[in-house]
C-alpha cells in the first residue's frame, strides 16, 4: 500500500511539475515575442513612411534650412502623437518652426538626451486620431554652425534620418534635395551619398541644386548625404566650427556626430541581442528545469507536502 499510495504521489508531483512547466514556457514565449519584435509593429499597430523627404536650402550665412516632408501610414492602433529628435553634435544650434499638419497648440520643443546622454533637439506634436489611412506632415527647422568650412571648398556633411533611434520603421522612399545660395559650375559641385540598407542615386540637377534619392530604407540606420562646393558661395564671414578636425570634406561613410562608433553607441548588433535574450532565456528556465529533473518522493517535506500528510496515516 505505501508503494502505491507513492506512486500516486509521484504521478500527482509529475502533473504539478508538469503544470508549472508549461506556464513557464508560456511565459517564455512571450518573452521571445516581446524581445523580438521589431519596434515598427506597436501594440496594436504599425507606422511605415511612404516617403520621407527633404529639402535642403545652404544659405550664404552658413545656416541650413530644412523642411522634412512626412507621407505616414498608420495601421490599426489609433494613432495621435508624433515627434522628431534632430541631435545637437556637430552643430551650434537647432530652431524648429511650425510643424504642418499638427493639431493646434499642440506642439512642443525640448532639449532632451538619448540613453547615451548625446544631446537632442525634440519636436512633439499631436494630430487628430487616425486609423488604417496615411497623413502628411511637413517639420521645418534651421541648423547652424553645421557646414565644413575648407581653404577652397565648403560642405554639408549630414546624417539624415534618425540614426541611434530606437524604432526601426519601413521607409518606402527618401529623397534629399540640397540647394545651395548662389550657381556654381556643375564641375565644382560634388555629392555623395550611402545608406547601410540601399544604394543612393545621386545627381547634379542643376547649377545651384544636387539630390539623392534611396528606396527601402530602416529609419534608424543613417542615410548619409554630403554635398561639397567652392569656398566663395558662403560669406567670408562664416567661421569654422569648433566641431570641425579635417580641412577636406571627409570620405564617406563617416561615424554619426554623436558617437565615435561606426554604429549608433546605443544599438547593440543583432547578435549580441540574440546572446542576451538566451541568457535571460536560460536564468528563467533553470529553475523549472532543475524541478522537472528533481527525485519525486525523496524529500517529501519540502517538494510534497500531500505525500507527507499521507504518510501519517
């Protein structure tokens, strides 16, 4: 009798373990969900931006004008927030103008930090609720102190998109228009441009205007543009910049101005993330495992407490 009322006891431990085993794999698979979903997909929706544009106006001051051009489309949710962060490396300053196609009064400009600490300018706004349809948005702002200024060539080196961000949203298309203050021979005027995720189509448009254009991009991977032209097409007057350590415009790519990297300091690569989450993966289960595997039966007065009160009788 006690062999079988054992036996039944070991059965009852088995279920009770077994149980527990399949919460914690439960929990283990949404774990894996959470860690590896991309940041594109929200709770309960996506964003993806059928075109991001740029146009980019050099002014004879040395100050660069530029107006963002937002084709979202948002799926599911509602959606009804939006900001842009713009980092202050590299430049003395950031002025935001009026964002179109924010709700009114709704708009607000802060200095904040990314996790890093690296300075940023922060535009925010509101829009009206919107679900499964696209929205248009146009962020004006004006740089300064952030061209290279050479002996006989100046130039715009620029990381457009949101690089070191954390979100990684689908950007169908990106177009980068860069005006400059005054016509110079095309012979004198240079753009390069390079994008991790695609390969940039560059061109001269005219005397006065290059652009770049990339299809299929990461939001949060740079897409580096630079446009190099004589000296004379900006004022004697503008200086150069204490950010600035080469004389020439530099090759590309070049490392983001806020980190020395040549990644975003705060995005870990794909494998390092997938070395984390298994190491968090295995704490979480070694504790279940180590019950599964335990002696059912040898330590009745801690792991069974229904053998030992059977056993009394």
């Amino acid at each position: 009798m006690r062999v079988a009322r054992r036996n039944r006891t070991s059965r009852f431990g088995r279920s009770v373990r077994g149980l527990m085993l399949l919460a914690a794999l439960s929990a283990l698979a949404i774990l894996a969900q959470a860690a590896f979903t991309s940041p594109t997909v929200h709770a309960s929706g996506s964003v993806t931006y059928e075109r991001r544009d740029y146009t980019v106006a050099i002014q004879r001051n040395g100050d660069v004008s530029v107006t963002e051009r937002w084709q979202v489309r948002f799926t599911d949710a509602p959606f009804h927030h939006a900001f842009l962060r713009l980092y202050l490396a590299r430049t003395s300053g950031i002025d935001a103008g009026a964002v179109q196609g924010a709700s009114p009064n709704t708009q607000h400009v802060t200095q904040t930090t990314d996790a890093a600490g690296n300075p940023q300018l922060q535009i925010a706004w509101d829009f009206p609720s919107t679900t499964d349809t696209s929205r248009t948005f146009a962020i004006p702002y004006t740089i300064h102190g952030a061209l290279g200024i050479g002996a006989s060539q100046d130039w715009l080196d620029w990381h457009f998109l949101d690089a070191g961000g954390p979100d990684t949203f689908v950007i169908d298309s990106a177009t980068i228009s860069i005006g400059l203050p005054a016509p110079v021979p095309a012979s004198d005027l240079h753009i390069a441009a390079t994008d991790p995720d695609s390969a940039p189509q560059s061109s001269i448009v005219s005397t006065v205007l290059a652009r770049s254009t990339a299809h299929h991009l990461v939001s949060n991977h740079p897409f580096e543009v630079e446009v190099a032209f004589p000296r004379d097409v900006l004022a004697a007057s503008v200086a150069r910049q204490s950010w600035q350590s080469e004389d020439d415009p530099p090759s590309l790519p070049t490392a983001p101005g806020f980190t020395d990297q040549s990644a975003p300091a705060s995005e870990l690569s794909e494998t390092m993330q997938i070395l984390i989450v298994a190491l968090v993966v295995a704490l979480f289960l070694a504790p279940f495992v180590l019950l599964l595997y335990l002696p059912v039966g040898h330590h009745p007065r801690y792991w069974h407490p229904v053998t030992r009160l059977r056993g009394r009788k």
